[in-house]
C-alpha cells in the first residue's frame, strides 16, 4: 500500500507543468430533486473536514450521516464524528420533515441558484451553488441537485479562520431485487428440516446456481439432495428462469417489519425481517432474493454455505480479456490523467501470458510489460462468503455488480471478478480516481 501512496505522489509531482482540467460540464440545467437524501434509508454519506484557525495547525476530521427511517414524509438520522487520529469523536441525530424543508435547504433548493459540476467521491456531481454570508464568514456551499440538500462541497472563509467539508462517499442504498441472480457461478446451499409428530427431523438440501445471465434475466440450476448432501435417488437438477422485472407492479408484495443482522451457519448477514402470521423469516437486505433463515417449529431453513460467484482469476483465463482503465489524481491543486490497458494474449498450460501498457494523458505509450500469471482451477468454490459488501457500480463500460473493500489511507475498491472496476482515494494532500472505461470478460 505504502508503494502505491509514493507512486501517485511521485506521479502527480511529475505532472507540476500541466494545467487543471475543469469538471465536465452538464448537458444542461439539472432539476432538483427537494429532500431527495432523506426518502430512502440506509442512504449514508461522509466529508472529510478541514479547519484552520490563523496561528494554529489544521484540524481535520471525519463525519459520517445515514438515514436510519424514513416513510417519505418524515426521517431519522444519525451522524457520527471521528477526529483524524481516530482518538476522539461524537455523534448525534435529528428528525427531518420531508414535507416542509427547513430556510437553508429551501434556499439551497432555489433553481435560480447557478449550476456548477464537481467531481467528487468518485463521480461527477451536478450541483447549486449557495452563497451567503453571516457572523463576518462567507459560506459558499455546493449542494447536490439530484439529492438535495447533500452538501457535496462546502467553503468558509472568515478573518483568520477557514473550513472546507468535501463530499468522500456516498451510498444511494437503492436497492436491485434481482442481485442474488447477476453473477454467473454464484451459488447457495440451503438446509430444510422437517419435524412431524416429534419423529426425528427429515433433513434435505437444496443448491442453487446461476448458470447463465442476461440483460432481461437469469438461468439457475436447482439441485435436491439427501441429508448427507448427495443427490437423492431419482431427483434431476432442474433449471428455472428468473425475468427481472419490476417487482412494483406486482401484487402482494410483503412490507419488511424490520431489519437486523442475522447469523446462520453461512455467516452474519444484514437481513429485512418479514413476518407470514405469527412466523418471521429473514431475507438478505443485499440479496433481497436469499433466505437466510426461516423456523415455524415444524418447517425450519437455515442458509449453510453462500459462494459469491466472483472468479478472482476470471480475466486471465481466455485470451483476448483486457480492460482499460483511466485514472485522475488532483494534487496540489493540479490534475494529471493515466490510462492503463491490460490484454491476455494467450492461455496455454495451466499459464495466462498478457500485456500492459500505461499511457500519459496525451495518449503517448509510457511503458510496455509482458508477464504471465499461473492459473488455477475454476472448478469449486470461488468465493465464500464472509461478510462481503456487494454493490451496483456504474462506469463508462457499463453497470457491474461489485465487491465493495475499504482499505487504510482513505481508500475504497469495487472489484468484479478480480478487476478494480473502480478505485477512489481520498486523503489530506491528494485525492484519485480510477476506473474501468473498456472491459472484455469472458
């Protein structure tokens, strides 16, 4: 990690001679969306903030917000303040009535406020800009439009005094109902119990897995098998088609009673509690579609084991897989730009030969490396579960379902199948951004 920190540095020092590149600039005027961030919980966000007192060092500190409740008319939330080294921090919460925005978010919601874009936490964000002015500081504030009042950037400045709060993470906490289903090899072993009449338990198994996926759905193999976990005598894995479609406009569609974590034999998950008369059970919040545990004292079914799906060797295993990534670095209040190419030229004897090339951001070829990877088997399992965070990521090459990863120095991965789709940085000197703009994967 430490060598990766001095390489971008060494990068961006290196770039000292080019000019800042502006933001890209919206298409046209963006509408907004009033009291969009409290509508959907479990949406959170966190800044990173400075402040600076004249005579004194900088201060920096990090806060973290998330809507615990919400109905669409009122909500809860909860922040959550922790210093720098980490030694000190606090925390609050509030109220929020969606139906009547308080002075400052309805000044922030005015469309007559000039629209600027700013690149941050890893996205082009079209916001407003506010200006205003009280107790001898001016407060220029960027506020989201599409999910007002999200405060993307903000800047005091006063006599000897000055605050700067950037925007380093956002989670919309939209959910896609058909997760469980769009990642081909995944697969999930349920075991079902049945207690008749206080006779011992008739135990079985069922296994789960997704065999194929397309735009409109997915194909999933469907496997019985006995109380030792082979297959019953006569039963035929049989295949069943998932259409994803819009779950709205379907009837009788159960309301979760509440949410909290659940552990089973295939480890915690983050589950919606839904109740069937004086019975609960527990989905997976993540992958709505996954029974994580079920019991009404005759019928029980507990999730055992849950494979992710995600092949970590998945890119080196045809010839002519490549991906392109772009990465923008700020610095010192200048941008640089890189792009890398990576292309698998030839699979052959248990080995992966491939090529990457790095180019400036000009387009001119920097430097050329021919390696080779050893290959594993792609049979068995490719990666249990053990509290894995999986989100929806959208690049230029598309949308991709991820493996979410925060690592030290401020920084967070979204990996698909061994690829970091994206890659955003955020620290007190420089902030990057990397993501996958071309990729071929099969």
């Amino acid at each position: 990690m430490r060598t990766l920190l001095v390489t971008i540095v060494l990068l961006a020092a290196a770039a000292a001679a080019n000019l800042a590149q502006d933001a890209p600039k919206p298409a046209g005027p963006a509408p907004i969306r009033v009291m969009e961030l409290y509508k959907v919980k479990g949406r959170a966000w966190s800044h990173r903030i400075t402040e600076w007192h004249r005579g004194g060092s900088p201060n920096f500190t990090n806060e973290r917000g998330e809507v615990t409740e919400s109905d669409g008319k009122i909500a809860r939330y909860k922040v959550r303040h922790t210093s720098e080294d980490g030694n000190s921090g606090g925390g609050g919460g509030g109220t929020v009535d969606i139906s009547a925005p308080i002075d400052s978010d309805k000044a922030w919601a005015d469309e007559k406020l000039p629209q600027e874009t700013l690149e941050m936490a890893g996205r082009v964000w079209a916001c407003r800009k506010h200006t205003t002015k009280r107790d001898g500081i001016e407060y220029k504030t960027w506020v989201s439009a599409e999910y007002h009042p999200l405060i993307v950037k903000q800047v005091a400045l006063g006599q000897g005094y000055c605050q700067i709060r950037k925007l380093t993470s956002f989670d919309t906490a939209e959910r896609d109902m058909w997760s469980l289903y769009r990642v081909v090899g995944r697969s999930w072993l349920q075991r079902m119990e049945i207690n008749v009449g206080g006779n011992e338990p008739m135990v079985s198994y069922s296994r789960s897995t997704v065999k194929a996926v397309t735009v409109d759905g997915a194909t999933v193999t469907n496997a019985m098998l006995d109380k030792d976990m082979k297959a019953q005598r006569g039963a035929v894995a049989t295949d069943m088609k998932i259409e994803f479609k819009d779950l709205e406009v379907e009837a009788d569609v159960p309301a979760p009673v509440g949410r909290e974590n659940k552990t089973c034999k295939a480890g915690e998950f983050d589950c919606e509690v839904f109740e069937i008369g004086q019975h609960k059970y527990w989905n997976s919040a993540i992958w709505p579609s996954l029974i994580v545990f079920y019991d009404t004292g005759t019928f029980k079914t507990e999730l055992v084991e849950f494979d992710l799906g995600h092949d970590p060797q998945r890119l080196y295993r045809t010839a002519g897989n490549y991906y392109l990534q772009k990465s923008s670095t700020s610095f010192g209040g200048m941008q640089m730009q890189q792009q890398n190419r990576l292309e698998v030229n030839d699979v052959k004897d248990g080995k992966s030969k491939f090529t990457i090339i790095s180019y400036d951001q000009q387009g001119n070829e920097q430097f050329r490396n021919d390696s080779e990877l050893a290959i594993a088997e792609s049979d068995g399992p490719r990666m249990p579960y053990s509290g894995q965070l999986e989100e929806g990521v959208t690049t230029p090459a598309g949308t991709f379902r991820c493996i979410k990863t925060v690592h030290e120095g401020g920084i967070t991965m979204w990996s698909l199948h061994g690829v970091t789709i994206k890659l955003v940085m955020e620290t007190k000197d420089m902030s990057m951004t990397q993501e996958v703009v071309e990729l071929k994967l099969e």
